[in-house]
C-alpha cells in the first residue's frame, strides 16, 4: 500500500518523462549513426544515476524539516538554526516549542559558528540567502505551469501514431479539453481518487519496463554497452554544438526529481528511497534501453520515440494508461504548488490567499482557487502558443534547473551549518552537482528564444511579487515596533486608561509579537470606551512544520494585575491547519487565559519577592506557556515540576463564607481570594461578549523617498495587500462582533 501510495503521489512526474526525453534530445541532435543513440542513451542514463539517485535520493533527502521537503523547508531548518529571517518577530520562547528541537552548532567546530554568526549579523547575506530561496519558489510555481501543459500534449500526441489522419491541430484542442477537465475537478482533492492513482502508475512503470524488455530482446540488446559512459565522449565528438543543445532535452529524464524531496512531508525517507531504487528507477531505465534498441534498427522514428517503439498489439492500452499517468503527473504537481504558496504564505512571502482544505484526513491536501485558475490559464496560453514538445521541453528545462540549483545551494548551507561534515565532501556535493547544472542550464538558455522565455517571465513576475510583499511587510512591522505605544503612558493613564472601560472582552489582533501596538492608542483617542479586558492577539507563524496543540498559545500580562491587559501569542507551523472558526477559537482562548493566571498563581506563591507587581513590562511577564488541554510548560522561571492542574469551579458571589479548607497564612488567604476575584472578572466579561477589533496597518512611503520606492509601497504593495485575504477570515466572525481602525504609517 505504501509504495502505491508513494508512487501516485511523488513519481508521476518521473514516470512520464520517456514520452518526451528521447524526442527532444533528437530534435536537437539528429541520429545519424548507431553511436548517436548509444551516447544519448548514455547521457540519460548518467544524469538518471547522478540527479535523482545519487543527488536527491541518497543525500538531499535528509536535509528534511522534520519530515517536511522543499524549499521552504530548507529556508525554515535554516532560519531555526540561524536568526536569518529578514522577519524582525523572533521571541526567545519559540525556541522552547517541542517541535523546534534545536541542536546548536558544536563549540568545537568554527567553521559552522562562523558561518552561524555571519548569518545573523549580514543583511547581504540574509538578503541573498531570501532571493535563493524566492528564485527557487518561483520556478517550482512555473514547474507548475509547465508540467500540466508537457505531460498532457505529449500523451495526447500518442493519437498520431494510432490514428494517421490526427494533425498537431487535433492534439492541441484534445489536449485543451483535458486541462480544461484536470483543472476543474482539482477542488475535489486527490483522496477521492487515492485508491485509482497508485496502481495506475504501478501499472505504467510495469509497462515501462515490460515494453523496454520486448525491445531489447526483438531489436537488439547491443544498446547495454549504453552503460560505458565513453559514449557520451564519442556523442560530443561527432555532434558537438548539437550534442550540447541536446543537454537540455536529457536533462527531462530527471525531471519530477525535485518532486521527491517537495513532497516527503506524506512519506518517510526510506519508503521513498526503497521504492524509487527497487520499483521507479529499473523500470525507467528499461524503458529507455528499449527506445534505444527500437532506434538502432529505425533512425527515423525519433520524433515519437516512445509510441514508435510500444508493440502494435499494446498500443492502445498503453496510449490509455499513459494519459492517465500524465493527468496525474500534472494533478500532483499542482497540488505541490498549492503547498509551496501556502509554505511562503505562512512564512510572510506570499499574500495571503483563500486556502480551501479539501480532506479532513490528511492537512496537505489543499487547493487555492485563485492560483489554480491561473495556472489554468497560462498552462493553455503554453499550450496553445507553444504548441512543440521541443519548445515546450526547453521551458520545463529552465523551471526545473532553477529549483535544482537553489537546491544545491541550500543544501549546501545546511551540510555547513547542520550537519557539520567535512568540508572536502561539501565542495565535492556543491562543485559536481552544481557545475553539472549549471552546464544544463547554459544548453537550455541558448534556446530560450524558441517560446520559452515565457515562463521566465512568469517566474520572474512570480518572484517580484514575492519579494515586494516580503519587503513591504518587513518595512510595516519595523514601522509598527518603532511607534509602539510607550509604557509609561499607558500606565500614566491609570487602570481605566483615561476612558470608560464597558463590560467585555477585546481582542485586538496585531502584527506585533511584543509590546503595545501604536494602533491601541488609536483606538483610545478615537473611541468614549474600551474593553473592561483587553488581550492582543498575535498570529505568528514560527519555522516549524506544526506547533503541537498543546503548546499553541503563549500569555503574558502586558500591564500590572488591575489593567486587566494580556497579551496572547498564537503560534502555527507552516504547515498548520486553521480551522477553528471564532467560537472554538474564544473558548480555547480563555481556557489558555485562565490556566495562566492559575499557574502564575502558583508561581508568586512559590516566590520569595512574588508579592510585589514589576513595573517594567518585560518583568510583568509571566513567563509560563499555557495550553488550551491545559498542559503547562515553564519558561525559565524556577517551578515545582510535579505540578498538576488544580482548577475548580469558583461560585459566582464574589465573597463567601463557605470554606472547606480554611488557609492559616493570611497571605495565602489573600491570594487565593484575589485569583476567585480575577477569574470571576474573566468569566463576568466572556458573559458580556467578546468583540474583535482589528487593526488595519498601512504604510506609504514618505515625499522625501526614492521614486523606486514610492512606486513598490504605494502602488504594488498597496495593491496586494488591497486584495489579499485578511487573517481574521479565517475565524469567520459576524459583523456584529467587529470594529475595525485603520492607520497609516509613513516608511
């Protein structure tokens, strides 16, 4: 059942690249002799060996985030590692969340601390590490793009083998209707068809290898000599600038290899491994020993290499399960799109979009339906435009080799930083792998001409409004930090900050992590009352896969006990799933706000000086992590370790003579009595009704800024953020429960 499942989900891509890779390779490098297919036999099976087996499997693999592959995942083990977030809303309590499991740098290692602490304290280097990261995104959105458009037509192009009087007409608008289909059930999610997609590849990699045998045995088998990589000399002998060309057509053998680490978060490592060794990679490389050996004895048959060569008995079977796989090759990788925008999304590099979660078993099915319909629309505008194999072939070149290289380099980081080997074995990974796709690259922007430029820019304009957003929210939360509301003020306002203080509970959600949003103070001077208790709700998203339940939300007291004001930070990984809507989301809030003040409690017993309040707001902080299942975790502060929740359920009059256990110590009886008062406080004001109130932050730049800068935050910027989805639109509050304010800060 694994390998079923792990072959539907990670290896259609792969699976389906011999319907094209010897085609375009000869579209370049016409055969001329037996050698041209033995050396283009050899480079496929090389670059087989050396990228997905030897790069991705074996090594790139293992540097997962915790189970979780891509590049995001990359940028997250190595933003956790390193405070290399360009993001200034890291707290030293995140570093405490169980799933973080954080294993510094070794002292005795200095290369690895050195390249720790240029990390953190560069901008350049933060800077460019964001761009690799950015670059590779964009070109895995583009992958998304090109996939669809390159599997479909070139199963589709199958029908002019079978059928003579089919034109390149005919498989476009055939081609066209599929993608039409593929696109529009994608909303339904890939677990309805789950027990269809792994033994249908299951049974394409079986005909892959089944058809390479019969070619082998009927042709000729003199093709195994493909294996001496002396060919690939010979090839580059006789074709030299065409053999070069050529490079980018091989290179589609490996296409989908990328596909392996981006979707691990649903396998294990060694389920991957074992199947892509013992299943996917025979029977690929079967497959194209057969082709080889069809093309020794026709030499004119290359343009449909793969349908030429299947037995005439077997065609149209063959034909169906080869349009099934490239429908599924393309399913799989639109949703690996849909999970990298979400990744970038949480990680504050794409604007936030409707996420629709399509299985209530499994939290990475998702589909996004702005990004769908449009990679609908470009993939026909490819399609349709570019309507060769060939020139369709070189864009998928160009968006696979990015996310390669990116790969490369930030795998490359994490050998350095992490997993601190030897430096000889991470020049040798970078120096081969590297080189190796750069010389790839070269071949397929020589061509780039043809059409495929295309999706340059697209991936370009993809990366642009990656990166504008992420400079735009960067500029917003240092503005929102520097003219957060000072302390002093607020406590020189008094408990009932120079306002009416109307039953009720505020939650005011902002951006900041710590301190007094600038934006409360725009509430008090604009509104007669606030909230009898306010909490500043925080959403942050922290570089990890998931943030346990148990250790969601984090609460502090923002101002001395008779303010009433907290502050709540609710943590989510990047890939969490929100959909609590806002009553669980209260009720979950104020068991959190209760079970912290129940433990700080416990803690100003347990401390010598716990009776006096501090005045400073860091000190005011309790610094306790508070669950909503109530678990209890200690931040630093010196606790009993065995102890258990003790809550009871306090009556609601407010003075009681009734007491079972009467304490002897009148401090403690003060206590006590303080925290039934505070909880009755609590409780009083959930009775009178939560209402949220959102801050809307905008930023323009000011007169005296670059026209640059101008044009990207108060047009482009602007823009997005206009038509982003707001954060609170995931709890689906009435109308009736919000007041909204917003504010403009000048960058």
């Amino acid at each position: 059942m694994l390998v079923f499942q792990t072959l539907g989900v990670v290896f259609g891509d792969v699976g389906t690249s011999p319907l094209y890779t010897f085609s375009v390779m000869f579209s370049k490098a016409p055969v001329e002799g037996n050698e041209d297919v033995l050396g283009a036999l050899s480079l496929v099976l090389y670059t087989l060996i050396l990228i997905p087996l030897i790069k991705y499997v074996l090594i790139v693999l293992w540097a997962n985030d915790d189970g979780e592959g891509g590049t995001f995942a990359l940028y997250s083990l190595i933003c956790r590692h390193a405070k290399a977030s360009l993001l200034p809303d890291q707290l030293p309590s995140d570093a405490r969340i169980s799933s973080f499991r954080l294993k510094l740098p070794s002292p005795e290692l200095e290369r690895s601390l050195k390249i720790k602490e240029r990390l953190e304290t560069s901008l350049t280097m933060k800077k460019l590490l964001l761009i690799l990261v950015l670059a590779g995104t964009s070109m895995v959105i583009a992958d998304g793009v090109v996939t669809p458009a390159m599997s479909v037509i070139s199963a589709v192009s199958g029908l002019k083998i079978g059928v003579s009087a089919v034109t390149q007409e005919h498989v476009v608008m055939i081609s066209v209707a599929f993608l039409l289909v593929l696109f529009s059930v994608q909303k339904y999610g890939t677990s309805k068809v789950g027990l269809v997609v792994g033994p249908a590849l299951f049974i394409w990699f079986c005909s892959l290898g089944g058809i390479g045998i019969y070619n082998l045995v009927k042709h000729d088998t003199s093709v195994l000599r493909g294996f001496n990589p002396v060919y690939i000399y010979y090839f580059f002998k006789r074709n030299s600038t065409n053999a070069w060309y050529s490079l980018g057509g091989c290179l589609l053998c490996a296409t989908g290899s990328e596909a392996m680490f981006a979707d691990l978060c649903y396998f294990s490592v060694r389920s991957v491994q074992l199947t892509f060794v013992f299943l996917v990679l025979p029977c690929l490389m079967l497959g194209y020993l057969g082709q080889a050996a069809y093309l020794m004895a026709n030499h004119g048959d290359t343009t449909q290499a793969f349908f030429s060569s299947v037995p005439s008995g077997a065609f149209w079977p063959v034909f169906l399960i080869a349009n099934v796989a490239a429908l599924i090759a393309s399913r799989a990788m639109t949703t690996a799109t849909f999970s990298c925008i979400k990744q970038s999304t949480a990680l504050g590099c794409f604007p936030r979009l409707k996420i629709i979660h399509t299985s209530r078993k499994f939290m990475g099915q998702i589909y996004i339906p702005v990004v769908n319909w449009f990679l609908l629309a470009l993939t026909l505008v490819l399609v349709c435009n570019i309507s060769s194999i060939y020139e369709i072939g070189n864009a998928y070149g160009i968006a696979e080799l990015g996310v390669m290289m990116m790969s490369t380099v930030l795998v490359t980081l994490v050998m350095l930083l992490i997993w601190q080997i030897h430096i000889l074995i991470v020049l040798s990974f970078a120096t081969i792998f590297l080189g190796l796709e750069l010389t790839f690259f070269s071949s397929v922007l020589w061509s780039v001409g043809d059409g495929s430029w295309i999706i340059l820019v697209f991936a370009v304009v993809t990366f642009l409004i990656m990166y504008i957003w992420n400079y735009g929210s960067k500029l917003k939360y240092e503005t929102e930090v520097k003219q957060k509301m000072s302390m002093d003020l607020l406590r020189g306002l008094g408990p009932n900050l120079g306002t009416v203080r109307a039953p009720g509970i505020g939650l005011l959600y902002n951006e900041l992590a710590k301190g007094v949003p600038a934006i409360f103070g725009h509430f008090l001077t604009t509104l007669p009352a606030v909230h009898s208790m306010i909490i500043f709700v925080c959403i942050k998203y922290v570089p990890v896969p998931v943030v346990p339940q148990n250790e969601r939300f984090l609460f502090r007291r923002a101002c001395p006990k008779s303010y009433h004001i907290f502050r709540c930070v609710a943590r989510y990984g990047y890939k969490d799933v929100r959909k609590e809507n806002h009553q669980i989301f209260e009720q979950l809030l104020i068991e959190s706000l209760e079970k912290f003040i129940h433990r700080e409690a416990q803690e100003r017993s347990l401390e010598s000086d716990g009776d006096k309040d501090s005045d400073s707001e860091e000190h005011s902080f309790s610094k306790v992590l508070i669950a909503p299942n109530g678990g209890v975790y200690s931040l630093g502060v010196p606790l009993l370790a065995d102890f258990k929740d003790t809550t009871k359920s306090f009556s609601e009059a407010s003075t009681s003579d009734e007491q079972s256990e009467t304490p002897t110590d009148p401090s403690i009886f003060d206590a006590q009595k303080n925290l039934e008062k505070e909880l009755f406080f609590i409780r009083k004001a959930k009775e009178c009704g939560v209402v949220y109130l959102l801050g809307h932050g905008n930023i323009r730049a000011r007169k005296d800024s670059w026209f640059i800068k101008k044009l990207v935050i108060n047009y482009f910027y602007a823009f997005l953020r206009k038509n982003c989805r707001r954060e609170v639109a995931n709890l689906s509050i009435s109308h009736s429960q919000l007041m909204q304010v917003s504010m403009t800060y000048m960058v």
